[in-house]
C-alpha cells in the first residue's frame, strides 16, 4: 500500500527554498496555476504552494490550498523522479470549481 501522508518532509518550507526554486527552477504554467520545479537530491518530491492574497480571502485561499495538498498527496505516486515543486495559484483559480481544480493541476504535474 502506498503512503498517503503529508508530513513536514514532503513540504517545501524555507524561504531560500522557495527563492532557489523561483531563480534555477523551470516553469510551466496553464490558465489557473503556474509551476517551478526542480530535480532535489532527497529521497522525495516536496511541495510548496504559494496563494497570494490577490487571489481572495482567506477562506478561497485556504480552499485552494487544501485541493492542491489533496491532490498531490494522493497522486504523488504518478510523479516520476524526486523533485522540488511549487505551486502558485493565479487570480484565476479562485472561482473554478474542485474538479476543474484538478484537471488543471494533473495536466501540470504530468509534464514533469
């Protein structure tokens, strides 16, 4: 059975993580999110999510982010080799719906 938590480990958290990613990573986006990634020397993919509050108000962001934690954690198995990957949510993204949230980001996630 495969592991479907999300601890601190799976979690980009430090500034200079997000500012590494941001400058050395590549960059993929869509309509609703846009991605930095880049290949990490860990034993896992970790996620960073980034939602502005030009985005809406705390409960839309913390909607956001709870679908893209969802997401991730039940589809990390999908994601070939161990990278670093932040997402963030465009202005956007906010009044689409929970499905359409999740076609958005598998059709991200699958270009890694």
């Amino acid at each position: 059975m495969y592991d479907y938590s999300f601890t601190r480990v799976d979690r980009v958290l430090k500034r200079h993580q997000f500012r590494y990613l941001y400058n050395h990573g590549k960059k993929i986006q869509n309509k609703h999110f846009l991605v930095f990634y880049y290949k990490n020397d860990q034993e896992r993919t970790r996620l960073g999510i980034t939602v502005s509050k030009k985005v809406g108000k705390a409960p839309t962001r913390n909607r956001i982010k709870r679908i893209i934690r969802e997401y991730f954690r039940t589809n990390r198995k999908n994601i070939t080799g161990k990278w670093d990957i932040n997402i963030i949510a465009k202005k956007e993204s906010s009044e689409i719906s929970t499905d359409i949230t999740r076609s958005s980001l598998k059709s991200l996630l699958e270009e890694l």
